[in-house]
C-alpha cells in the first residue's frame, strides 16, 4: 500500500473532527497531495471512497464516547464532527441500526445484567 494513503489510515484512526471537505483538504494537505488525487489514490489503494472512511471513523468514536462518557449525544455529535447533530443520529442509526441514545441505553442494560449474573 502507498505510504500516503497508510500515513492517513493512521490519522483516520486517530479520529478526525473538522468538516469533512475541510479535513479532506487538511489530509491531502499532510500527504502534499491535492484533494482529487488524495481521493481517487485512497479509492485506487482501499476500493472505498474517503469520505465513507472519514465517516466511518467519526462514528467510531461517537461509539467509543457513547460507551465511556456521560456526554449528551449533541455534545458527542460535536466532538466527532458532526455540525448537525441530526446527521450524527442519522448516519449513526444506519452503521448500528438504533440512534446514539437507545445504542447507549441497549449497553447500559446489557452491562447491568452482566453485573447480575
């Protein structure tokens, strides 16, 4: 695998909270290269486009906050790079197939039936 494209996988995997033609243009910026060919190169390299990666990275995180915080989902929406938190909840819904709040409260009871057991 190219090195750029390895170099952002790595920065994907650290998460990435800015505006996603922003953080395009700020990953192809890291690698020296332009965003169309930052693009069509992570295509070539994965076989997905980079923003469903970005987005997959983000929702990740909101997962991993969802888990391991008492952040409200607006809060979690925010911190992951979402400027609407009703994009959050909508792409969020459609990866884990229930909003942020009942994915929250669906681990808060499998967690409590644990500790009964």
């Amino acid at each position: 695998m190219d090195w750029r494209i390895e170099r952002i996988n790595l920065q994907l995997q650290r998460g990435c909270t800015l505006e996603p033609r922003t953080a395009i243009a700020q990953l192809a910026g890291s690698v020296n290269l332009s965003t169309s060919r930052l693009r069509h190169l992570f295509k070539t390299e994965t076989g997905l486009s980079l923003k469903r990666c970005l987005i997959k990275s983000r929702l990740e995180s909101g997962r991993t906050h969802l888990e391991t915080s008492l952040l409200s989902v607006k809060e979690i929406s925010i911190k992951v790079g979402y400027t609407h938190m009703s994009h959050f909840v909508r792409d969020f819904r459609r990866v884990y197939h229930a909003t942020p709040a009942q994915y929250r409260m669906q681990r808060l009871k499998r967690e409590q039936s644990a500790w009964l057991d």
